[in-house]
C-alpha cells in the first residue's frame, strides 16, 4: 500500500466536563454522566458508578439531550384564554401565577381543604407532594399506582412486606432459574435487562409467562403465552403439584411464615383470626414442649402440623388450610390447563423444573448469621430461583390475590431472602405493621393527623365518616376497595364530575396526562373536564396542572405551571419514599440542574414550597411565622422527618460523616454531586440475607433510620386484615359493608390466595383480549416527543394473532374496526406469530392529539397512532340492579386495564387514512418543532 | 486507498449475542447521540417533527419471527450495524478513496471530506450499513466509535464503542476477531458463531451469536418421578407426610 | 432500487451520446463542417448531459474531480477517466472534422474505442453490484452496450448497421429479462442467510427497526409500479427497438420523410430506452431489503 490512510483524532476531546445526575426519561432512576461543552449539553452516558445502572443506559436515558432541547417544553407559566379543551392561553408571570393559585387554594385551605384533589402521575418526589399535601389538610391525595401496579404493590407487602422492583430483585448473582409474569418492556428497565444478560450468560434459564412475546419474553428460553387473566390460576396449579410432590421447604415455611400459626376455629366473631397471647402475640405450637407458645419466643420450634385443642375445639394451623385449600383437584394441572391456554404437560413441567432448581440445585453461602428467636446458623441455604413480576398480572380485576398468589409461591418454595432467590431492597422488608394506616380526616386549616395512604388492617381503618360516606374523593379505602393502599387517581375526575361522594373546587395535577393515556375512557374524562352546569361554570371549577411539557392535559387547565426538565432541577430520591437501594445496599440520590433553564420555568416542588409559604402552611412555617425553607433544594438539605432523619441519608452530620441517621448537613447537596448525585450505605456481610428474620440486618436497619427498633415478622401466607374484611361482611362488628358489596367481599377477601373470573359482565361477544405494553425505547408519552426516539415508534398498529388474522382475512396494514362494550376504534393491523391465539395489543401511548406535544398535526402519532384507552371504561357495563361498579380490583381498586375484551373485525380504510375516533386539533402553547435537526454543540 | 489491504494488523469488531439482545434500541440511541457529537458531520434529521421523520443512524434493531416447525414462534431482536469486513466491497467501489479500510484494525472509515456523496458503497453493502446523510451530502458509517477505543481522554474502561458500552443486557462484544486467543474469539467459538449473509463473500468481522434452542423444557424434564411423584393424593394424606417429614426434619 | 431520474437520463442519454461518438468516431457519418458540428452537438449534448444529470445524485458534486483517483478498483473512478479521456479525444477528432475537414482515423479509432470504453465502465458500475442479483449478470454490460451501439447507429444514421444492431439490441433485452427475473432466488440469499436464522424454521421480518422510512428504504426499495412491469417492458420494447425498426425499414422517398422518420425513430428509440433503464432500476431487488421484508 503506498499511499497513506488519512490521519485522523482518535483521541478528541470528550467534552468540558461532566456532570453526574440522575435520569428521570422513565422510572428506572440510573445515573448518568451529561457531557457538557459550552455550558451544553454534548452527550449523555450511563454512570459506572451508580448501583441501580452501572454504567449502562437504555435509549430514552440515551435520548435525553433530545427531551432537554425538546420543542414542546413549556416557556412561561400560562392562564387559560379560551374554553376548556381549546388550548388557548396568554402567557403570565409568575407573580400572578403563583397568587393565583394561592387565591384558590388558601381559602380552601382555611374553610374546607376537602374540596381541592391533589393528584400526582409520575412523580419522584412523594415523600414531599403528600407531605404539602397532609399540611393543607386535605384528604384527597395520591399518585398514580392506583391505575399502575398498586396490586403488585398491596400484594407483597401484606404477604412478604414488599414487592418487586423498587421493593426488591432477583438474586442475579446466584439464580439459577427465573420466571418473570406479565412483565411490560420498562418495569423495571435497566436492571432486569442486566440481570437477565447476566443470568443467560451463565446458562439459567429464563421462563417468561406472558401473552406477548416480545421484549424479556422474546429471550426467554421457554415461553407460556399465557391466557390474560389467568396467572392465578396457572400459579396455584403450580402450588398444587409442588405441595403435592413435597416439593416445599418445609423448615423454612416452619420458621419464617405464619404457615404454623393456629387458626381461631370457634364460630363468631374470631374466627379465621389468629390464636394470640396476652401481648397478642400469634400462637405457634412449639414442637419441644407441644404447647400453644408466641411465635418469636426464643428457642420455639414451631410446629406446622400440631392442631390445639380447647374447650372441644380443633384449632388448626395455616399450613392445614393451605393443604386442603391447595391439594384439592380444582388447582391439578388438569383442571386449568384449558382455562390457562397451557397444556397440564407444561404445567407440570415448569413446576418440576421449579422443584429441581429449588430442592436439587440448592446452593449454600458460609454466612453465619443469628434469628430472631436467637438461634444461630452456620450457613446461608440458598434455593435458587427467582421470580419477577409486573402490571400483566396486577391490571386485572383478582390481581391482588394473583399477587398474593406469587408471594406465596415463593415462599413456599423457601426462596424469599435466600441466595440465589428473591432479596429486598432497604427500606425494605418492612411488614404491614410498620406501614402506617391511611388518614381522611378534614380539619379546616390543620394538617392531617397522618399519612393519607397507608395499609388497613381492618375494617376499622376505612375512611369512611359516621355514616358511611367516603372521606375521599376517589373513594379509597371504602367497601368497594378496602385496600386501595395507593388511592385511585383513575376515579378522582369522575367522581368529581358527578359530585359523588362530594363536589371538589380545585383539581390540582402534576405530571398526569388524565385527558390522555393515563386514563381509561379517554373521551368521557375530556367530556367530564369541559362539562358545565346549568349556570355555564364547570362543573370543576377549578383545575391547575404543573408539566414541563406541552402534553394533552394542558389543554384542560386553567393555570399551568411549568416545570423544568430533569436536568434543570433538584430532586431527591429518598429513602423515604422510592429510593434506589439494591438488595446489598441502602441507596438514594439526587437531581441538580447541571444546565439552567432558558425558559421562565420553575421546578414544580419548589413552587410547591413557595404557595405553602404564602398560605403559612403548617409544616412550612416556623413557629415565628417565618417559612422553613425557601425552595426546595433547601427542603431536602434541612427537613427533617424525625430527629436526625431527613429526604436524604447520606453525608449527614457536621463532617458529612454519618449516614442514615445524623444532624442536617448544609453541604449535602455538594457531597452528593461529588460523589456522582449518590449515596450508597453498603449492608455488611451476613446481614445480607435472611432480612427479615436476620439481626444483624435488623440492627443495621436501626442504625441507618429505616426502623426505629428491630421489626422481626412472619411472611403472612395467610392474611388476616383480608379476613378481618370477610368477617365484617359475614356479619360480624360495628362496620359493616353495604349490602349490595357483602357478597363480593365475602367471595374476594379470602385471606389465603384465591383465583376467580373477573367480571365480565355485559361482555357477551366481545371474546378477544386486549392489551397494551410500553415500548422499551419509549415511556408513556413523554417519549413521543422526542425527535430520535419517535423515529422508532411513531405509530402503533394493532397486532393480531396469526389465527385471527387469517380468520378475519387480515394482511399487514389492513384496517380493523375493534370494539369493546364502550366503545369502539378503527385502526391499522399488523400480523404477530409470537402472540397468545385470542389476544390483540399495542403499544401504549404513542397515539397523540392533534396539537399537543409541539408536534405538528400530521405526525404519525396523531394519524395513525391510537390509544386502546377508548375501549376501556372506568365503570363496568350495567348489572341488572342498576348499580355499576368500578373496573378495579374489589381489594385495591386497581385499575383492571386488562380485562379488556374486545370484538375485532375488518374494516375499510378511514376516508382520511387516520385511526378513529379522531379528536379536533388543540391549540399548542408552544408552536411546533423545526423542521430539521443536525444536533452537535461542540465545534 | 480504495484498494483493500492484504491484511489488517488486528480485526476488531463486535460480536452480537441474539439470545440476549432484548430489542431495546439502546445501542442505537447512544450511538446516534455519540456519532451526532463526535466523528464527522452531525447524525442529521429530517421532518423531526412532523409526518415522516427520518433521521441517519448507523445502527438500527430489526425484529423477525422464526416459526419453527414445531413449537410456538420465537420472536428475535436483530441489531445490525457495520460489519467491517475482511472484503468490503463498500471501499474497493469508491471512486474517491474516501472510503477505506484501517490497516491497523481493520475499521471501514469514511474520510467525510474526501467523499462526493454517490452513494455506491451502500449501493454494494448487503447489510444496510452505510447511509447517506440528507443534511451533508456526505456518507455515514459506523466507526466502530474510532474515537473511542483508543482515546486518551476517556477512562481505559470507556474505550470501547458507545453501544457496546451501553448495552444494558450485555449482549454487545467488542474486540479483535483477529486473535484467536482474544475473548470475543473465544466466545465465537465456543457459542458457534455466525456470519451473515456469508455467500456473499465479504467475510464479516463481526459475528453474530444464534439464540439457543427455546421452547424445550417438556422434552428436557422428567414430570414423574423423583421430581413430582405425589406425597400424597388428598389434604389428609399430605398431612400424614407433613407429620412423618417433620419428624425426621 | 429507487428510479430516480438523474441516473435514468444518465445512462440513456450518455450511452446514445457515446453510442454516437463511437460512429462518429470510426468515421460513420464521415461529416465534416457544419453537418459535423451538428452531429457532435448532438452527440456531446448527450453524452455530457447525461454525465451531468448524473452529478445531481451526489451529495458533493464540487468534490466530483476526486473521482478520477482510484481507477486501480472503482468502476465508477474508470468511467470518470473514460468518459474524460473520450470526450477529449472526440474533441480533437471533432476540431479536425468540423474546422479542418479531415478525418484523424487513429485519433477517432481511439475516441471510438473510449466512448464504448465508458459505456462498458458505466454497465460495470452495476454489474459489479453482487447485492443486487439483478444486475450482476453479464448481461447487464451486453444490454448497454448493444443499446448504445443501436442507438448510436440509429443517431448516425447507420442504415446498414442499424436494423441489425437494432434487433439485437432488442434480443438482449429479453434475454437480460429472461436471466434477470431468476436472479435474485439464483443468488441464494435470503432472509434465512441475511439473519442466519434460516435453519431454525421460517423467517419472517416482524417490525422494521423505525417505524418511518430511510436512506436504505428509498435508495433500495422501490415497489412502486412494479406491477406494472410487464406491461411497462411490451412498450419500452416496442418503443425501443419494434417501432424504429420499422421506421428505418420502412421504404419511403424522399428526404424530409426519411428525416421525419429517422427523427420519430430516434425519439421513439430515446423513450423505449427511458421506460427499459426505469425497469432496470425499479425492478432491481437490492438484497437489503430483505432485512425489511420487503424487496
């Protein structure tokens, strides 16, 4: 070769610096290193040093210097011009938006602070959001899991004391078989996505039981295309042939369950409730003497097999229960397998190799380490298979009791907190008994006397008032859902619409597109938003929204207050609320705005602390009258929850040196940027496993401020605040449920895990499941906007099983009109083998409005893009006794989003091309993007 | 330079594991965002918010469906970028000797300055690697991020291409095919691994890893016994094992 | 592969224009003066507009002179060199005809020898392409070759030749049909060799990897009126070759009709080559495609 290849840089320099915060472009919370040059932006990579993401990123983290620079940003806070639903405002400062908002709401304050609804969607920050909210004193305040994963959630923390993905993880290291349910592409991101590489690189298998075969499920070695709806049933099938084969870890069920706990067989009103001692205490027979003994005594052995005899009655113990409930040939293999759409053969398969991973393939760690009742062992035994799960299995109307049906086949299978199975992550475990009962009392001008959201224990815990009304405004924590631990953001703007159980002044969101995606009836709420009494006013007067982003939902305010993007702000991410801990690690971090704004916007928590100040909030203001903190950078250095204990544990104390617990640090903030916008408390060796039961671990979790003494507990295979809530439906105590919901409650509330059909009443010919999963690449529709991201998926077609394909004579891009018992849509199909044979999905989200999100309105997402949504109704169809009731889980109230069940047939192509129904354009705040785009900033 | 070298000192490349890779488009965004910023001219988009928005990427993830004749059908994510290959007729078709082959490490570059815009490389790529950038006129490939692996101001850890360093699932391996003894060789090896198209004769550096056989655990368990033969056959007999276990326990 | 009109009126118009420097060349028309001046405004209108139709599919026409460096493995760099070298020779063979009324028999042998020199190179340029299955066969240089030559007789007014070369012409063309529609199956690539999934069962391209369209997507994929191709190939033959066939042997007398109707048969040569190079490329099947399941 003569001539020479060009010289070229391989060493350029990378940028001017780097400035490590935390990504905010889904829920997954990684840290991530922004390259800047010239005060810009350049680049955005993972942090290697951060646990939840170790230096990788997926494409939305990738893709956030597009969400930054994103033309549907929002300038300038904004008061609504024209009609509701119009889209027309003026620009205004913030001096009259602020006292604006603080002219509405002060008064409601001081005279009924019922009457404003607090709702936030997707918000990182709700430590602090209920903590405004508790101090305005209005009852009527939660986030959005009521309509996302509150039965996951609910679910694990009554049986184990947490759940998956913030709650806790696979034991990646160690598993050697994992078995994920209903797990959409984003939940969690980037560390299933890890740990799947990681485990797969071992050679574990992955089962993925889901409908749709995409994502995780396309990786999975085996895949269960499984019937929606019927992972309970599937689950206890797989109970059945392990209690059956004695495929159960029967020492570990001994020790660590509520499984040898008695039972109160005497009829009345204890009965089915635990046999307890004078400390109420729960009673185990101990094997050594073969007496009733409280269960943590130390020494006690307890027995899972001994009944207790008195006063001529058997008491026996849960695990009894569970053998007659569980053996029976209703749950065989047989039984299900049509319901299920798996034949028994499989069924059976995937629970022998469950039992042989678990029982043949046991691993064991030389971890010594001390139970609570005091006995110490020499090594850790491990039982290496995990399970992961998500909304498939929780969006569905019996998804708590699936949940609960999960948890305790784990439990049963001994591979909860043991090498190699399912391990929480601080501030979790943390039983039911830690978490605080729910609060709705509304006192004019005081806080709240607690939490709004906690967990009931029994009916006594209901907000219901004297007689029998809600206290709240979405009706959580009623008979209809006694256990709607997150609230239910779904029903708030009906509800509110129709007055029931009162009227709301103010309706005030923060990051909730509710005239959108995040609703179900998508038109009915739009309707409900604009709809008008007879005196011309709307029926809710007033509604303020708080976006960084010109989403649907803006149209249908009437004072917006824009928010910063994610690197324009500070966050935290505490371990009071939904930090980032990994299950060897208590972790949390923190946005800080690593660029300024170049728009008149605010970081909606700190706007959040200025009206509170203006108000003198209670919790805000200092006993001189004096505001406490000024914004909110401020609030998360000097808060303090309780002595010592503040939004964020690391670096506390004068020196920086304490963690957990320690004097408010007024350097914080910079010790976290310091140390890459995280803090991670290690927990030490030995105390690793076993959590719940471990006392090193225990004291390690007193030391850091999780728990102000040790909490040792049982995993409650039987729960029984459920049945405490089926007593009060029998007949027995002062509360009793209405009579038209007696009979459900009796039916649902079984304290151990049952599957039951959920209702599908006035479904008659609507036989097709339907479903939607979110995009790994994309997240709900902030993804949409973005100018690389949308070019993955700009539209959304509906994707149809082969068979019904051809049954229907469908070909890709043929149109199909689906259509529910609410409603109906015409839309573009295309054809998926790797697909459930009676199911139809699509991507969620990527349908837009006309005019929303600064895209113009022919963009494919407003075209052809569609939202499932207008299928799916907040209220069932209508029973014969004119009630209607709620499309949630009867426990939680949990938005049953996938018990939709549709009719498909072909249809002619729409005049125009577009996908129906179509919505009139809104009129963008923002105008539309450039044309062209060729992003670089450095030279 | 259009003429190809005899041989390359190293053959550095990547290995896709398609058992892995779970189709997230995370390697294709953060090598938008890096080739956007670094090497040549920005990674342009045209109509970025409008009706058909189309943009340059150098990388992109096909999806196919495999129907086997038994057994449900498998679904499998297919990233595809630059393959560098041995003989790359994208370079010996450039008229310019803008298009060449390293002789150190074997990456196919562009010289952006030196390239007129005809677009016969990717006219002669069978793999849809190269694309033409509407806002510059100039071809864009993948570099193989040549201004990472061997750049002094990133960490020695970084010095991989930005979509293998961010590949969440970990089913991204870069290295030098060239050395037998190099672990992205090894794992070739070891994993049986293929490349594309390969009667078309432009020998591939980079290799692809196929999924392992799916679908197979009711031919590989034994639902009987030991596994699964019953303790019992109703509550009362369960019972009666419980008694006996715990005894023995 | 995509149609585009740059390259279409490149390779008709300067495989005429070369077919008629080629005549021109060997002295066929020996014109001289101001008929010679005619014919080479003709034949360089042709040849060079074609070859600057071809600069508007380039991103950086400024940069084209670049071209001419790598002859030792670029058929397009050899078309450049060509297409250069025969149009300068021309030129001089041209001065001497048109302004000193002789005829440089070596020079134009050479000019002669380049011109059909560059349509080979050009036909290479395709040919060369191993993905698309299509035009890698020999028949491609055969087919533009026997074009320009056909349509060089037909400019020159070979009468002789031009029936024969005409007809021939017309042969290739099926022929280059008949091979060309089993090439890409012959070729042997498929989504099951593009994935190297084929041995696992039957594979099927699900979702394309963005939802809109690309570089790739327009430059190789063109299925636009390929249904029409059958229909499209009866008129660029008849148009082509059928219709000036007949219009050459067509006995008639007198000047102005022959003229009129050579002047037809040129025009329709011209078109049936215009519609025959959109078939050549629109029905051309780029094996890229196949990662997109479409073709």
């Amino acid at each position: 070769m003569t001539i020479q290849q060009p010289q070229i840089d391989t060493s350029p320099k990378v940028s001017d610096e780097v400035r490590r915060t935390t990504c905010y472009m889904c829920a997954c919370r990684c840290g991530i290193n922004v390259h800047m040059k010239d005060g810009k932006v350049a680049y955005i990579e993972g942090n290697r040093d951060h646990p939840v993401n170790k230096g990788v990123l997926c494409a939305k983290g990738s893709a956030g210097i597009m969400q930054v620079n994103a033309p549907s940003r929002l300038r300038k806070p904004l008061r609504r011009v024209g009609p509701r639903g119009s889209g027309e405002f003026r620009e205004i400062e913030w001096d009259e938006a602020i006292s604006t908002a603080v002219g509405w709401l002060n008064e409601l304050h001081e005279t009924a602070p019922q009457k404003l609804a607090f709702f936030t969607g997707r918000d990182q920050s709700q430590s602090f959001t209920s903590f405004w909210a508790q101090n305005f004193g209005t009852p009527n305040y939660a986030a959005h899991g009521g309509f996302c994963s509150v039965n996951m959630a609910a679910g694990g923390i009554y049986t184990m004391g947490g759940a998956f993905w913030e709650f806790g993880q696979p034991d990646w290291e160690h598993t050697k078989l994992f078995m994920l349910f209903g797990v959409a592409e984003d939940h969690d991101s980037n560390p299933i996505k890890m740990g799947i590489g990681k485990i797969k690189k071992r050679g574990a298998r992955v089962i993925g039981v889901n409908p749709i075969r995409s994502g995780y499920n396309a990786v999975a070695d085996d895949w269960v295309g499984i019937t929606p709806g019927t992972d309970g049933l599937f689950i206890l099938s797989l109970i059945h042939v392990l209690m059956k084969a004695g495929k159960i870890d029967l020492d570990y069920l001994s020790r660590y369950t509520n499984a040898p706990v008695l039972v109160n067989a005497a009829e009345g009103p204890e009965k089915g409730l635990f046999l307890r001692d004078s400390d109420g205490k729960p009673l185990v027979i101990d094997r050594v003497t073969g007496e009733p003994t409280a269960f943590d005594k130390p020494g006690v052995r307890p027995d899972l097999s001994a009944t207790y005899e008195k006063d001529g009655i058997t008491h026996r113990p849960v695990f009894h229960l569970m053998a007659e409930k569980y053996i029976s040939d209703d749950h065989a293999p047989e039984a299900v397998a049509e319901r299920c759409g798996i034949s028994s053969k499989r069924i059976r398969a995937i629970a022998a190799e469950i039992a042989r991973v678990a029982f043949d393939e046991a691993i064991e760690l030389d971890h010594e380490w001390t139970d609570f009742r005091g006995e110490t062992h020499s090594k850790m035994i491990g039982r290496p298979v995990s399970f992961h799960a998500m909304r498939g299995i929780s969006a569905h109307a019996n998804g708590f009791q699936t949940c609960r049906s999960l948890h305790v086949l784990q439990i049963l299978l001994g591979t909860v907190e043991v090498p190699g199975g399912f391990r929480f992550k601080p501030p979790y475990p943390k039983p039911v008994e830690a978490h605080p009962t729910p609060h709705g009392d509304r006192r004019p001008g005081r806080p709240l006397e607690g939490p709004h959201l906690g967990f009931p224990r029994g009916p006594e815990d209901l907000l219901l008032d004297e007689c029998g009304t809600p206290q709240r405004i979405d009706k959580a924590f009623t008979w209809e859902n006694p256990m709607s631990s997150h609230g239910l953001m779904h029903m708030v703007i009906s509800n509110a619409a129709v007055g029931d159980p009162y009227k709301i002044d103010t309706l005030f969101m923060y990051m909730a597109n509710m005239s959108w995606n995040s609703s179900m009836n998508t038109k009915g709420v739009m309707e409900m938003l604009t709809a008008r009494n007879e005196d011309g006013k709307y029926v809710i007067p007033k509604i303020i929204y708080s976006d960084a982003y010109s989403s649907e939902m803006v149209a249908y305010a009437d004072l917006i207050l824009p928010d910063t993007t994610y690197l324009e702000r500070h966050d935290c991410i505490s371990l009071l609320d939904r930090p980032i801990c990994e299950a060897d690690a208590a972790a949390d971090a923190i946005r800080w705005p690593v660029v300024e704004p170049d728009r008149d916007v605010r970081g909606f928590q700190s706007v959040l602390i200025e009206l509170a100040n203006r108000m003198n909030l209670p919790g805000f203001t200092n006993e001189d009258g004096t505001p406490k903190w000024k914004d909110y950078a401020d609030y998360i250095v000097n808060h303090q929850r309780k002595p010592g204990i503040g939004p964020l544990a690391g670096f506390r104390g004068e020196n920086g040196e304490k963690q957990g617990r320690g004097e408010v640090n007024p350097d914080q903030l910079n010790r976290y940027i310091e140390n890459g916008g995280f803090y991670v408390a290690h927990i030490p060796e030995g105390a690793d496993y076993y959590k719940p039961w471990n006392t090193a671990y225990q004291d390690w979790a007193v030391d850091m401020g999780i728990y102000d003494s040790p909490q040792p507990y049982l995993f409650q295979l039987y729960s029984e605040p459920m049945r405490k809530f089926q007593l009060a439906a029998e007949g027995h105590g002062d509360r009793q449920p209405p009579e038209h919901l007696r009979q459900r409650i009796k039916d649902t509330m079984d304290p151990l895990p049952i599957w039951y059909e959920t209702d599908q009443q006035g479904n008659d010919g609507f036989t097709v499941n339907a479903l939607t999963q979110r995009p790994m690449a994309m997240y709900h529709s902030w993804g949409t906007q973005n100018a690389w991201l949308r070019q993955l998926h700009g539209r959304n077609p509906l994707y149809v099983p082969t068979k019904l394909m051809r049954e229907h004579g469908l070909q890709d891009g043929d149109w199909a009109k689906v259509s529910s018992p609410h409603g109906e849509i015409t839309v573009p199909v295309m054809e998926m083998a790797a697909l459930n044979d009676n199911t139809v999905w699509t991507w969620n989200a990527i349908g837009k409005r006309k005019g929303a999100w600064a895209l113009q309105e022919d963009a494919p997402e407003a075209t052809k893009g569609f939202l499932l949504n207008h299928l799916i109704h907040e209220l069932l169809p209508p029973k014969g006794d004119g009630q209607r009731w709620a499309n949630s889980d009867p426990i939680t109230g949990q938005a049953a989003w996938f018990d939709l069940k549709v009719k498909i047939e072909k249809a002619e192509a729409p005049s125009d091309a577009e996908s129906q129904p179509e919505f009139g354009p809104i009129t963008s705040p923002v105008g539309t993007g450039p044309k062209d785009l060729a992003w670089k900033v450095g030279k | 330079m259009t003429q190809l070298p005899q041989s390359t000192e190293r053959k550095m490349g990547l290995v896709i594991d398609l058992d892995t890779c779970v189709g997230c488009h995370a390697c294709v965004i953060s090598c938008k965002g890096w080739n956007t910023e670094n090497y040549g001219v920005p990674l342009s988009d045209q109509d970025a918010y409008g009706a058909n928005p189309s943009g340059t990427f150098l990388n992109r993830v096909h999806s196919y469906e495999v129907q086997p004749a038994e057994g449900p059908a498998q679904l499998i994510h297919f990233p595809k970028s630059c393959l560098h290959c041995e003989d790359a007729p994208c370079v010996t078709v450039c008229p310019t000797g803008a298009s060449y082959k390293r002789v150190e490490d074997g990456i196919v570059l562009v010289n952006e300055s030196d390239c007129i815009g005809c677009g016969l490389c990717a006219w002669s790529c069978p793999y849809g690697a190269r694309e033409l950038d509407v806002a510059e006129g100039v071809m864009k490939k993948c570099t193989l991020c040549v201004d990472r692996i061997y750049n002094e101001n990133l960490p020695e850890v970084d010095r991989v291409p930005s979509c293998v360093r961010t590949c969440p699932a970990g089913a991204r391996h870069f290295g030098d095919l060239g050395d037998p003894d190099s672990d992205v060789s090894k794992l070739v090896a070891e994993r049986e691994g293929m490349d594309l198209m390969p009667e078309m004769g432009t020998k591939p550096v980079n290799k692809y890893l196929p999924p392992r056989p799916k679908d197979q655990i009711e031919e590989q368990i034994d639902i009987l016994a030991p596994l699964l033969a019953p303790v019992a056959e109703e509550p009362k007999g369960f019972l009666g094992w419980l008694d006996k276990t715990l005894e023995k326990l | 592969m995509h149609p585009a009109p740059s390259v279409i009126i490149f390779t008709t118009c300067s495989g005429l224009g070369f077919g008629l420097l080629f005549f021109l060349g060997l002295g066929q028309p020996a014109v001289t003066g101001f008929v010679a001046f005619v014919f080479y405004v003709i034949a360089y209108a042709l040849a060079v507009g074609g070859l600057l139709a071809s600069t508007f599919h380039l991103g950086h026409p400024e940069r084209a002179w670049k071209a001419f460096s790598q002859w030792k493995s670029s058929w397009l760099s050899r078309e450049g060199i060509c297409a250069v070298a025969a149009l300068i020779v021309m030129a001089l063979y041209a001065l001497g005809a048109v302004f000193l009324h002789s005829h440089w028999t070596v020079l134009g042998w050479i000019g002669a020898l380049l011109s059909l020199a560059t349509v080979f190179t050009t036909s290479m340029i395709y040919t060369q392409l191993k993905t698309v299955p299509r035009w890698n066969m020999n028949l491609t240089p055969a087919m533009f070759l026997s074009f320009s030559l056909a349509g060089g007789a037909l400019l020159a007014g070979a009468e002789a030749l031009a029936p024969w070369l005409l007809a021939i012409a017309g042969a290739v063309q099926l022929a280059y049909w008949a091979q060309g529609d089993g090439a890409f199956a012959r070729a042997g690539t498929t989504l099951g060799s593009a994935t190297g999934l084929g041995d696992r069962g039957n594979v099927r391209a699900f979702e394309p990897p963005h939802t809109g369209t690309n570089y790739l997507l327009r430059e190789f994929v063109h299925v636009v009126g390929r249904k029409h191709a059958q229909k499209l190939r009866v008129i660029s033959l008849g148009l082509a070759f059928a219709l000036p066939l007949l219009l050459i042997l067509i006995p008639v007398s007198g000047l102005v009709v022959k003229h009129i109707f050579a002047l037809l048969a040129v025009l329709s040569h011209l078109t049936g080559v215009v519609v025959s190079r959109w078939l050549f490329f629109a029905q051309a099947e780029h094996v890229v495609g196949l990662y997109y399941g479409k073709r």
